[in-house]
C-alpha cells in the first residue's frame, strides 16, 4: 500500500515529459510497481520506457553482492500534447 501511496505521489508532482525510475529488490514490490507502471501505460498517462526490468550486470553483482535482486523499472510521464497523440495512435491501428 505504502508503494502505490508512493508512486501516485510521486507522478503527481513529476513534471509532464519527467522521467520516473524505480529500483525494487523484492518480488513483491516489483509486482506492485510493474502493475502500477503498466496502469498508467494503458491510462495514457505515461510511457513505459522499460517493458522489462533492467538486470545488474555479472559483473555489477560480483562487485556488490546486495545488487544481485535489484531490478529497476522506468516510464515517462507524458505531457496533454503526446497524450492525446497516444490516443490517435490507438485509433489508428484499431481501424
């Protein structure tokens, strides 16, 4: 709960065309921010910059040992203007 209190905050005050990226180190928060992210995907809202998480490298996890469940998520939030071209697009394949 606290998570998604946390990531809906966090967007809100995120600038239109801001980045947001998430390092979670447990499954079951990075089922909850995979699940929020790929929410406001679909909401148009924002854009899923990673449709998979981001891994340490073998060498990332020799060096730091802690690293080795990290797994980081990134999406853009989207101004009104590419918002609403999102939608055009949906519209598009659609027909």
């Amino acid at each position: 709960m606290h998570i998604e209190f946390g990531i809906r905050k966090l967007l809100d005050i995120l600038a239109e065309g801001g980045r947001f990226q998430v390092i979670s180190f447990h499954s079951l928060e990075d089922r909850i921010v995979k699940n929020q992210f790929r929410d406001y995907a679909r909401s148009h809202s924002a854009k899923l910059v990673t449709k998979k998480p981001i891994l340490p490298t073998e060498e990332e996890v020799r060096e730091n040992a802690a690293s080795r469940s990290a797994k980081l998520r990134v999406i853009d939030k989207l101004s009104a203007a590419d918002t609403g071209k999102e939608e055009d697009e949906d519209e598009d394949e659609e027909e």
